[in-house]
C-alpha cells in the first residue's frame, strides 16, 4: 500500500504523505488496483477455462463446448452460475472451520501474487523493491490452504491429494526460486519492473539467450512452474484416475469454484512470471526504458506485446496438458532432487561465471546472445515443422480412411 | 493515527494467534493459530518498512516451518484427540519455566536500550543494505551460519539413510520408492 502510494507521488506529483487524511486516499487506491486485479484475474480464469476445453476437444477429436453464446464463449458463465446455486456442502465427519476456510488461504495466495505483476511500462498495483521474492513467498498461502482443506474433509482421497501437493509444492519450490535466481542476477534487481527494465526489447537482449545456462533455466522454470500449479505432467494431486478430485474432492458449490478459479488464474501467472524474468516483459523493440513511459501509444503497445507473450505460453502450457501422460510419484520427486535442483545450481555458477568473463554490453556478448538466439529459434522452428508434418500425415490418413477432408482446417474452430 | 490503529491490529492478531496456539484442545488448531500469529509478525514487519524481513518471514516460517509441522501432524493418528495430542504435565514445572522466561524478558525489554527513530534520512532498497552488510560487516558469522546448516542437512540425510542401520537384506527399498508407496 504504501509502495503503490509513493509510486503514485512519483509519477503523478500528487501531493498526500502530508496530509491528514492520508490513509483513506491509501486504502481507497489499494481497494480500487485489488478490485480490477480480481476482475482481470476472474475474466482470465474463466476464458482459459473455455479456451482450454476447447483446446482438449481439438486434441481429442471431440468438439468442446460450443453452445452457449458464440462459438461457446459463454460456457465459463453459465458453469459459473450453476456452480453458485448449487448447495455448500460440507461432509459430516469434516472440521467444519477448516473445511469452509481452506479455500480462502488458496485464493489469496492466488490473488496475492497480482499486487506484483506489470501489464506495462507503469501499468502495477505495486512495485515493490522485493516484488519477485514476494511471488515466490506468498505461494505458501496456497500450500497451507490445499494441506488444511484435504485434511479438513476428513476423506482419504483429500488428505492423500493434499499431501501430495503439499509435497510437490515444497520440492520444486527449490528449482523455481533457483532459477529464478539466475534472472535476480543478471538483472541486480529483485524488483519485477527491475527486472524487465534490464533486458531489451529485441529477442537476444532477453534474459532466456544471455548464455546457453539461462536457457536451460528458462526451462528449470518453467517445468518447475507446470508442477507448483499441479497441471499435467504433474497433476498426482488432484489425479481423477486415482484420488476422484484430489484436495477439492469433497467440495462442491462456491467453495470448488474458487479451488478452479486459482487454478486457471495460475496459468496467467506463471506464464507471466516467465516473460517477466526471461522474456523481454513489455519491452518495446527500439525505444530506451525512459521513454517506454513517454507517451500512451507506447505504453499500450508494451502492453499489447507482454499480453501476446504471456497468452502464448498459457496456450503452450494448455497443449501440454492434453498431449503428456501424467508421471509416478517417485518420477516426479526424482526429477526434482536428482535433475533440477542440481542442474539449477549449475545454471547459478555458469550464469556467474558468464557474467565475469564477457561483458552485457560489449560486442562478443552480444554476438554469443545473437549466436544462442539462432539456436533456439532453429529448435523451434524444427519443433513447428514437426508437428505440421505430423499433421499432414493424420490428414492424409483421415482422407484415405473416410474418403472426407478432415472435420475442419486447423485455424478454423467447428 | 491510521498506522497506531494498524500496528494495534497487528498485535493483537500475533498475540490471539499465539495464544491460541497454547490454549487450543485440538492439535491441528494450533498449528493453523500459529499460522496467524505468523501473518500478525509479518504485518509487523510491513508496518515497520522492513520489507525483506516481512517476506523471508513469510517464505521460511508460513512457507517451511509451519508447512512441516502440519505435515508432521497429519502423519500421526488421534490428532483430535486433545488427552493424546496436547496432554498437560506438570502444571507446576511449567508454571515455573514460563515465570523465569516472562520476568527475564520482562527486563530485557525495560531495560535494553532502543533505538527509537532511524533519524530523518531517506530509506533506500533494504536488501541492498542487507547485502552489504552480509559480505563485509558480518562476513564471519554468515560463513558460520552457513556451515552449520550445511551440517545440520547432512546429518539429516545421515539420520535418515536406512542403509546405514541395516547393512544386511534386501537395501533395494531406497527412500523415493518407499515414499511413493505411503503417499
């Protein structure tokens, strides 16, 4: 509050740490930046929602939802609804006061993060000198809420979700806030906006093609962050075939809506933390960080580029979810302990080392960041190419076997 | 005015959480009570602008401690049960031990000089400072305290190993697999 408070003064000289009634302008403001940071993070929840089943329906050769409202676009709301009038029940052998608090630990430690993260060149809630610290902080909100509902529900398939969670959860923390350690130094700054105004808009200013150990710990991130939102490959905790739902078995009604919502909103989330510290954030090609605030046009078009970025990811993040099979218990917590955590430590020291011996600004760093660019982009350009082929063979095969075109063009939704 | 009312809610949250952690029947209750006791502590720290300290709070008390102490307590059976999980011995011991540690830090408190204000110069970047002060004032006992750490993980690890204990049999049930079967 006070942050956002200072941060107003500064960029709008308006004058009100003096005066008497400071405190209500404070509150006002932190009450307002929450409510549009809710109603962004609820609109998001519920579009990836549809998005994503959509999305499955095409992986899966079924078609989605597709009745309510245009192209089923409405879906989100009409679930929602009926999920609101649908009874609040609470099981009877369950601690009553847990069960009914548990999801509010979740949904504030969701919501939590929002007060960090930048749309655009001065488009925060907060910048907090300690903003990235704080995201991975307050995620220890949404462990206690998942462990408290799971035990809560007094149902062995609650309590062996939320025990999972909790146990994914805290493991792969270690990788997430290690690679993320990787950006803090690079950029000197613990600050989100820090951190984005220390890359450059072009790609090989990114942080990700600094060296070839940013690269993997985009990577470390990023698979770090699919197992802390429980989204497949790493969904054991909420595993349908094995636990029913996982920790929200045994809610219904609001209560499992809220478990969903932090889901869905996680996505926006990690992605977006991803292109904080790795992908440029609202970094504009060609123009300097003092004059990224200069006028709206490009504030607007900053903005435009980190939410084309971040939706992205999400849809990567979606894909994946529908195209892996989901790990074992003891393949999971192998991965973490024996080749992240001590691949993300490798990335540490050679990130360091990096930094002693080639300089950001000088011409070989520069050439090597360009050098490292050029590979990645070939690797995704062969990852494109793959699939196309793949493609192409499924619907040759389609034709043969049918003797009809496939059901419709890949651009075009049913 | 605002930050006294603030700072007053603060405490008396930390304070009903940690009360509450002493008084509860139920076990589980008083691990959640701690973990408001924790958010008044973190509150504290916000108000006083030490955000850095406001936030490790978060992420090692919230975020680790507490988060093994409720998965130690969902591991045990009878949890509810309050003659099982929070028995009472020895009013009179305890009584005694409760009454040293509140007089000596009842003094501690009177008597330790405080430092009132930080004076009137600008607050920058705390975890600047912080930095700094680690890597050359206080270089020695950082290194101390991280060696001992160190310590303290591996001879986790040592307590933990089952080979160690039973160097006959069958040592195929490593630790990973044997996790996998009890969650």
């Amino acid at each position: 509050m006070w942050y956002l408070a200072n941060y107003l003064e500064k960029n709008y000289a308006v004058s009100i740490n003096g005066q008497e009634s400071a405190w209500l302008i404070y509150l006002i403001v932190a009450i307002a930046s929450a409510l549009v940071m809710l109603g962004f993070a609820s609109l998001f929840a519920g579009l990836a929602s549809f998005v994503e089943r959509r999305i499955a329906g095409r992986i899966m050769a079924r078609v989605g939802p597709n009745r309510v409202g245009p192209q089923g676009l409405f879906q989100f709301v009409a679930d929602g609804l009926k999920l609101i009038m649908k009874e609040d029940l609470i099981p009877n052998g369950a601690d009553r006061f847990l069960f009914k608090i548990a999801p509010y630990f979740v949904f504030a430690g969701m919501l939590g993060t929002f007060v960090v993260l930048p749309f655009g060149a001065n488009i925060v809630a907060a910048n907090m000198d300690v903003g990235i610290f704080y995201i991975i902080s307050i995620t220890a909100l949404v462990v206690v809420g998942i462990i408290l509902g799971g035990w809560a529900s007094n149902s062995k398939w609650s309590m062996f979700g939320g025990l999972r969670s909790a146990a994914q959860i805290v493991s792969y923390e270690i990788p997430l806030a290690l690679s993320i350690l990787v950006v803090v130094l690079l950029s000197g700054s613990l600050s989100t906006q820090g951190i984005i105004s220390a890359q450059g808009g072009l790609p090989w200013d990114w942080f990700i093609f600094h060296s070839p150990f940013a690269f993997i710990a985009f990577f470390i991130y990023f698979v770090s962050a699919l197992a802390e939102g429980n989204r497949t490959p790493f969904d054991l905790p909420e595993a349908e075939s094995e636990l029913v739902a996982g920790y929200c078995t045994e809610y219904s009604g609001f209560r499992f809506v809220v478990f969903f919502f932090a889901e869905w909103a996680n996505l926006w989330i990690m992605s977006a933390i991803a292109v904080i510290c790795f992908l440029g954030g609202w970094r504009v090609p060609f123009i300097s960080v003092e004059e990224s605030t200069s006028s709206w046009g490009i504030i607007l078009l900053g903005l435009a580029i980190f939410m084309v970025k971040t939706l992205a990811l999400v849809v990567v993040v979606i894909q994946l979810r529908w195209t892996l099979p989901r790990l074992r218990l003891d393949q999971m917590m192998n991965l973490c302990w024996k080749y992240l955590v001590p691949g993300s430590f490798v990335c540490i020291l050679g990130t360091m080392t990096w930094m002693v011996l080639i300089d950001w600004n000088s011409m070989i760093g520069l050439v090597l960041r360009v050098v490292v660019f050029a590979g990645a982009f070939m690797l995704l350009a062969y990852y494109i190419y793959r699939i196309r082929f793949n493609y192409m063979i499924d619907r040759d095969n389609y034709k043969k076997m049918t003797g009809k075109d496939m059901w419709y063009p890949p651009y075009r939704l049913p | 005015m605002a930050f006294t009312v603030m700072f007053y809610c603060a405490a008396l949250f930390t304070l009903y959480g940690a009360a509450m952690v002493a008084f509860s029947k139920n076990i589980i209750y008083s691990a959640f009570s701690l973990l408001i006791s924790f958010i008044g502590v973190v509150v504290i720290y916000a108000l006083l602008d030490a955000d850095f300290l406001a936030i490790a709070q978060l992420v090692l008390y919230v975020g680790g401690i507490l988060v093994l102490i409720l998965f130690a307590i969902m591991l045990t059976n009878k949890i509810s049960n309050a003659s099982s999980s929070n028995p009472s011995r020895s009013q009179f011991l305890s009584f005694v031990t409760v009454l040293v540690i509140f007089v000596g830090l009842f003094f501690t408190i009177i008597k330790a000089p405080w430092q009132v204000s930080a004076g009137t110069q600008e607050l920058g970047p705390i975890t600047d400072s912080i930095g700094d002060a680690l890597l050359t004032k206080y270089l020695l006992p950082f290194e101390i305290v991280s060696v001992l750490l160190l310590v303290g993980l591996i001879g986790a690890v040592v307590i933990a190993r089952k080979e160690n204990i039973e160097k006959a049999g069958n040592t195929n049930l490593s630790a990973t697999s044997e996790q996998g079967r009890s969650l």
